[in-house]
C-alpha cells in the first residue's frame, strides 16, 4: 500500500493519552487522533516525541514532526 501525503502538525500529551495532529494532505484539515486510530488504511501504532509510527498490514512508515536534520531548509 501506498503511503498517503501525510502531514504531522503535532503531538499533545493529556495525562498518560497521546495523541497526533495529522493530515492526509495539504488542503485536508488536521485531525487529533489517538494511537490505534485508523487514518487512509493506516493505523497509528505510535506517537513518540516529534514523530508517529504508521501501520498498514506488514507495512510501516514514520512521519515525522520536523524535517530530517541535514535537509536543505530554506528560511525566509
């Protein structure tokens, strides 16, 4: 399965539940959603820090909150 456009706005954390702001593209709205909510044919198997662990069968992918160190980011 193909990995969608997914977007990491962000991770919260109440009490002992985390939860990840994601989106599947650009133009969709960001939704809070809790590990072991389904997303596109994904599931969210974790949240850590600055990333979420995706799942779709044997499948895994990470999405991360900030860009990988070493990427050419450009500022403004």
């Amino acid at each position: 399965m193909q990995l969608p456009a997914f977007r990491l706005e962000g991770i919260r954390k109440i009490g002992p539940d985390l939860s990840a702001l994601l989106a599947v593209n650009t133009d969709a709205p960001a939704q809070w959603l809790p590990i072991g909510s389904a997303i596109e044919g994904w599931t969210i198997d974790r949240i850590d820090i600055d990333s979420v662990v995706l799942r779709a069968g044997d499948q895994q992918a990470v999405v991360n909150l900030y860009p990988a160190e070493g990427l050419d980011v450009r500022q403004n």
